[in-house]
C-alpha cells in the first residue's frame, strides 16, 4: 500500500516539473512574442502564464519538500509554505496586472494595430502548449494539481480568444479589440487574485477553513456518552487541505480505563469524516479545572477545598 501512494506521489512531481518547465518556455517566448507582433492582449496572456508558471513550480517544489518529514524545528512539517508562495505568486500577478494596463489603457484612446499573423501564430503554439499541460495533468488527482489544471483550461480559453480576435484583424481594421481583450484578460486575473488572496490570508491568520465544520464537529462530540461541554476548541488548516482540530472535552463521570479506551475510539469514529491531519484531544473529569482556563483558576481551587 506505501509503496503505490510513493509511486503516485513521485508521478505527481514529474507531472508537475513537466508543466512547469514547458509553461516557463513559453511565457518566455510570450513576452518577447507580445513585444514583436505589438500585442497587449498578448503581454497580458503572457501575465497569466507567468502566474500559472509560478504556481506550478511552487507546487512542485512543495510536492518534493512536502514529502519531507516534520522535524523539532518545523514540527507540522512544510505544508504551510504553500502560504508564503501564494503570497508571492498574488504580489508578482498584481505587478504583472498593472504593467499591462499601463500599457493597454493608453491603446484605447491611441490604437495601435499588432500584427494579426503573430498573434494568430502565438496563439496556436499557445492553445498547444497549454492543451498538452492540461492533458499531462488531467490524471493528477491532488487538490493542487485539479487547481492548476484549472488554470491551463483557462490559458487555452485565453488563447482561443487571441485567435479568433487575431483573425478578425487581419480580415478586418479594428485595432481597439487588442487593447480591449488584454484589459478584460487582467480584470479576469485581478479578480481571481484579490479572491485567492482573502482566502490564502484567512488561512495565514488561523482562520477555521469555514464555520459550519467548527459548529458541527462541536456538536459531533457533545452527543458523545460522557461528554457534557467541549470547550477551547481551535480549529485551522495548515494549507487549505491539511487541517489542525484541538479540543477539550469534560466528561460527567470518573470513567475507568475501559470506558476511556472506548470514548477514545469514539471519538475517532466521530472525527474521521473530517480527515483531519492532527488531532489533540484532552480529556477533563469532574472537578478536574481546565489547564488552559486561567482567570477562573481560584473558582476552582476554591470549590476543591
């Protein structure tokens, strides 16, 4: 069983490196094509695969560096690295974004016409590139590699709309439709960056991954025999998959070792739907104060005596 979750880890990382490597190329050969055929709405293409090309290295980094074991210094491990690189791919996307509209916006007012032949060239060598990237990937059943399949989908959708807008160039004199496409191509990644920020943020401040879950797996192990208050219950995700559940469970009864064995097992039936990466749960018994509760600490003490 180990070995085959190995060998489709390892697939995973050499779909990946693949992907990257022929994204990495071609955003290269997009920014030089953009600057020869005078095409915005080709830089702003080239934006969004630079984008796309980050996300798939950091992704292949983190699947390699995701294999690495927690040790005493980074005792969850590397997962939440995948955090920083967001950050890094969100700040390189906005900076991308607002150089192309600096170039494109000028162009509504002052047109000028890009070389419809390059662009209609580019934008074949686009949809091919970016088709086989998806197709490479379709396979991957990570998280990470459905998101970034995504995101090739919609390179070559990108592409398509370069093609059919380099035709009509070249039949028809309308050079504004460059200008156009390239500014609803970054509004198109701005949003789509501000949206994964919030959420890539959310998770950086330790934000439960939503409040449904929090509210149901309290309720989950209230209804446990026993159980008659959870309390100090945090609840977050390391990197949107791997998630983080700690809670304190006070129990009505000075239960036996049997009755414990069988409230842990409990437990853990209870919990499994959540697939949680790590669990730490505390049992307290009556009269038993909370570790964690320290203004109420002399109530306590009080009532023992």
């Amino acid at each position: 069983m180990g070995h085959n979750h190995d060998h489709s880890k390892d697939l995973s990382s050499e779909r990946l490196g693949w992907a990257f490597l022929l994204n990495f190329c071609f955003t290269i050969i997009e920014f030089i094509g953009g600057i020869l055929t005078n095409s915005t709405a080709i830089l702003a293409d080239a934006v969004h695969d630079l984008g796309d090309s980050l996300s798939l290295g950091l992704a292949w980094v983190l699947n390699k560096l995701g294999k690495k074991q927690a040790n005493n210094q980074f005792t969850y491990g590397y997962r939440r690295l995948s955090l920083a690189g967001a950050f890094v791919n969100a700040i390189v996307l906005i900076a991308g974004s607002a150089w192309v509209l600096v170039e494109a916006i000028p162009r509504l007012w002052n047109p000028q016409m890009p070389i419809a032949e390059g662009m209609v060239g580019l934008a074949i060598l686009g949809i091919a590139v970016n088709g086989f990237a998806a197709y490479k990937l379709s396979a991957g059943k990570s998280l990470n590699e459905r998101i970034i399949n995504w995101h090739l989908m919609e390179d070559v959708l990108g592409w398509v709309a370069v093609l059919i807008v380099g035709i009509v160039l070249h039949f028809v004199n309308l050079p504004i439709l460059d200008p156009l496409l390239s500014i609803a191509f970054t509004l198109f990644i701005l949003f789509n960056v501000i949206r994964n920020l919030y959420e890539t943020a959310r998770l950086f401040f330790q934000a439960a991954p939503d409040n449904g879950t929090v509210t149901e797996v309290i309720t989950t192990l209230k209804q446990l025999p026993h159980v008659v208050d959870v309390h100090h219950v945090h609840f977050w995700s390391l990197d949107g998959e791997h998630h983080v559940l700690t809670a304190h469970l006070a129990l009505d009864d000075d239960i036996d070792t049997t009755a414990r064995r069988d409230l842990k097992e409990q437990i853990d039936n209870a919990l499994a739907p959540y697939r949680l990466s790590h669990t730490t749960i505390e049992l307290e018994l009556p009269g038993e104060r909370c570790r964690d509760d320290k203004p109420h600490h002399h109530d306590h003490a009080a009532h023992s005596h």
